[in-house]
C-alpha cells in the first residue's frame, strides 16, 4: 500500500497546533489565528468517524485552556481530544508516581493536570523535606522564581527523578521563533544537579505510547500531522506515517536535506492541501512515499 491509498488507510490522527492548524507567536495556538484549511480539516475528519487528538509541545495552560481557545477561532477541537505536554507529564508522573509529592516548576498548565490526577503539588516555600518528593516537573511559565528552582534542585539532590514537557530548543508557530522557556529552564536545574530530564511531550516513547493508546487503532493507521522534525520523530516512535506540512518551522529545502530515514513519508504545503487530498479519490491523486519535496 502506498501513497494516498496509505493515508485513506488512516483512522487516528494526531494533528499539531502551532505552526500546523494555527498561525501564531505563542505555543498552544494562545493568540494565533487558524492557518486555512484547520477548520475544514478538523470537520471532515468528524465526519468520516476518525478519532482525532489534537497535541502541542505547549504547557503553560492546561489543555481546556488552550482547547477553548482554538474553539473561539473557529476550530472544533473538544477539551478531551486535547493533550498537552504538560499534561502527558502529569498522567506519566500519576502512572509512575501516584499520589506522589511533585516540585512543580511552572504554571497552571501542570499544576492543574497533575491535582486532577491526585498528585498533590509542592508549594516552593512549603517544601520542608526534600526527601518525601516523588518528582520535579518544569512546564513552561510567563517567570520562575529562585524558590521554585531551589525547591527543584534540593528535590532532585535528594533522589526525585526530573521530567520536563519538552526539549526543543526552539519554538516555531509560523509567526517567528522564540526559545522554549521549558527546555531552558530544565536545562538550568540539570546544569545545576547534574540530572538527566526525561521528556514528556513530543516526541518521547511516553508521549508515543500514550497517544497510540488513547486513539486505540493499529500504529499503521494512525498519521501524525505537524511542521517540524519533532512530529515526524513522534510519527517513527509510535510506527505512524508521517506528514510534514510547509506552513510553519520545515521548508521544502530542510525537509530535503533530512537524512532518508528521518524524512517523513508525505509533505504538504499546508493542512488545507491535505483536506483536500483526503477528500479526492485515490485513483485520481497519486501520492509518493517519502518524498522530499511538495505534493501537489
């Protein structure tokens, strides 16, 4: 099976937010309007019965946060069918952990998934024996404060493991770049520890395995959609097809230069040409593998 008759195949979509369904400066699509085509892609997949997560490397909002949002723009994405990094965290730490204390380095976008998931949060000023810490989690935050990362370090000297929403360097949301405050700041605490930071968010084994089961369909049905390397890592992970679209991080040149077996499978200019390639029949719109170049 190849080409379109592969992704005709496809029953669970994982669908990137910034740079992917929305244009914007700020990851989770906070602010950003939708790139065209998100709304028609997100509808058309309803209609034809696919499962459909929507998932962002974002983790300074909780998902409903962020969900809500993308509704006010005009895309139908309902709060369930939204994962966050913060929020893969906080179902990791729960699974690893539960009912555990955890040093929360961050805003509501983790400490509200992991209250929800009965983890009780340490407060940086109330943090009395570092020893009774189960973990450290660093989300992403408008600041930090030096007892926040004090509270860490001494968590994590005293033997809690430390996680961190995502480390990509740089976020891209087809607006321009900025750093990822997240992947900074873990990368401070680990500098200052000598601790390794286990990802949560994409494109991390636990992030993969997470999603494949959420959308319960076979890894060969399943398409992961987005604009940068970290998708199409996420895609190989789970054993997913991957589809890069040019409408934010990627150009057509850098997907060229990607090594073969770091390609992804279809390339698009942007979710619009893919609504519309899941809506004409095979027969009528061939499709190469691992191009790298546009598909028209």
């Amino acid at each position: 099976m190849t080409g379109l008759s592969r992704l005709t195949g496809v029953e669970g979509w994982i669908l990137d937010v910034d740079g992917c369904l929305v244009r914007t400066s700020r990851a989770g699509g906070t602010g950003g309007t939708p790139i065209p085509g998100a709304a028609e892609l997100l509808t058309g997949l309803a209609e034809r019965g696919h499962r459909v997560v929507v998932c962002t490397n974002a983790s300074e909002l909780p998902p409903a946060a962020y969900a809500e949002h993308l509704r006010e723009i005009g895309l139908p994405v309902a709060d369930e069918d939204f994962v966050t990094a913060g929020s893969a965290g906080a179902d990791h730490i729960a699974a690893a952990h539960p009912g555990g204390r955890v040093v929360a380095v961050g805003g509501p976008g983790i400490t509200v998934p992991l209250r929800e998931r009965g983890l009780e949060v340490v407060e940086a000023d109330g943090l009395r024996d570092p020893g009774e810490c189960a973990a450290v989690l660093v989300g992403a935050a408008p600041s930090y404060t030096h007892a926040a990362l004090n509270a860490a370090c001494l968590a994590i000297e005293a033997g809690a493991p430390l996680y961190v929403s995502q480390n990509q360097p740089w976020f891209h949301g087809g607006a321009g770049r900025s750093i990822a405050i997240s992947a900074v700041m873990a990368a401070a605490i680990a500098w200052a520890t000598g601790a390794g930071a286990e990802v949560t968010g994409k494109p991390s084994p636990v992030l993969a395995e997470a999603l494949r089961h959420r959308l319960g369909v076979p890894a060969e049905r399943i398409a992961v959609v987005g604009d940068a390397t970290a998708e199409i890592e996420l895609a190989r992970a789970i054993g997913a097809q991957a589809v890069t679209v040019l409408s934010g991080a990627l150009t057509a040149d850098a997907v060229a230069a990607l090594p073969d077996v770091r390609r992804p499978d279809h390339v698009l200019p942007d979710v619009a040409a893919l609504h519309h390639l899941l809506s004409r029949t095979p027969d009528s719109a061939p499709v190469s593998d691992r191009t790298p170049g546009v598909l028209s």
